[in-house]
C-alpha cells in the first residue's frame, strides 16, 4: 500500500508541477501562486503546500522539470569534452536551446526583477553555469593570469545568459543568435590565448 501510495504522491506532484509550468507560459508571473497553480491542476491549495512547501519550493520543482525537460544534464558532456574550446561551443548550444526551448523559461527569469525569493533561487542555478565556465577555463591551460581568466569567465558567463539571448534573439533566430553568442565566447578565447 504505501508503495501504491508514494507512485500515487509522486504521479500528482508531477502534475501539479505540470499545471504550474503550463500557467507560466500563459499568465505573467503577478499571478503565479499555490492558489492559481491547484485551480490549474484541479486540486486543494493544501495539496500543493504538503507537496511543496512553499511558492519557492513550487518554483524550485518547476525549474528542475524545465531543466530535465531542456536536458541541461548536457552540460556535464560540454565541460568533460576532451577539447575545451568545442566544450565551450557546446555549452553556448546547450543554453541557446534551453533559453529558447521553452516561454515558462523566460518566465521565471523575467519574474527575477520582482521576486527576491525567485531571484535567489535562480542566481544560485545560474552560479552552476558559471562553474562549468571556469572549469573549461582551467582545462584551457592558457599563460593567462587570475585576473584574465576572471575576465573571460565573466563575459562568457555573462554572453551565455538567458537575458543576453533575450536581448539578442530580438532582432535575430534563435539559431542566428547561438551563432553569435559561439562567435563571441570564442573571440573571448582568442584573446585569452594570445595574452602573453
């Protein structure tokens, strides 16, 4: 029984979570809460807190389905890729896809200005691509110092943001975007090698 009752548990947190993505790619993020998300699914606010939490536990399980969904697990093979330079082309592929993959990801980053609970949350996720970008520097090996490498790692982080591809996918395709977003972090690369 109680393993009937946890498939049960698990089968329904899935679907709140579910419910709650599908009303952030129609509804402006003023209007997400556990309220609107259980009318959405089509059962009891309490049901929703005893599965979540909190509006920040609601969000935080929506953002690891958007990122299961937007197989971000990619990035493990973009840092562990034995020529660090394709590493970082793959990474810039892996987030041009994730970034335009799905409106509930713009969402949840545009909410970011008004929402400091969401903003954490989603600081410390994008911290984890800042991570894998340093760690494609390390590999590189280049005669850079400290404060080059910081340099490089900030505009690379900075090129492979969601608000960077908003701000450039206006006027251009995703895939034209991605195009350019790869053209600058490697130019960013060249520059970093060529420093005595």
């Amino acid at each position: 029984m109680s393993r009937a009752r946890a498939a049960a548990s698990e089968a329904k947190r899935q679907a709140v979570i579910e419910a709650a993505a599908a009303f952030m790619r129609v509804n402006p993020m003023t209007a997400f809460s556990l309220e609107s998300v259980a009318a959405a699914a089509g059962v009891a606010r309490l049901t929703v807190y005893k599965l979540f939490g909190s509006r920040g536990g609601l969000l935080e399980a929506v953002f690891d389905y958007l990122a299961r969904n937007g197989r971000l697990e990619s990035i493990a093979d973009a840092v562990t890729e034995p020529d660090p330079r394709k590493g970082f082309m793959r990474l810039a592929e892996v987030f041009c896809d994730f970034w335009s993959g799905d409106a509930a990801v713009g969402r949840l980053h545009e909410a970011m200005a008004t929402d400091p609970e969401l903003a954490r949350a989603l600081s410390e996720r994008n911290e984890r691509r800042r991570r894998a970008v340093k760690a494609l520097l390390e590999r590189m090996q280049v005669p850079a110092t400290a404060d080059q490498r910081r340099d490089a790692a900030d505009l690379i982080f900075a090129f492979t943001s969601y608000p960077m591809f908003r701000l450039l996918s206006g006027v251009r395709s995703a895939a034209e975007t991605c195009v350019l977003i790869k053209a600058v972090c490697n130019d960013t690369l060249d520059r970093l090698s060529a420093r005595p």
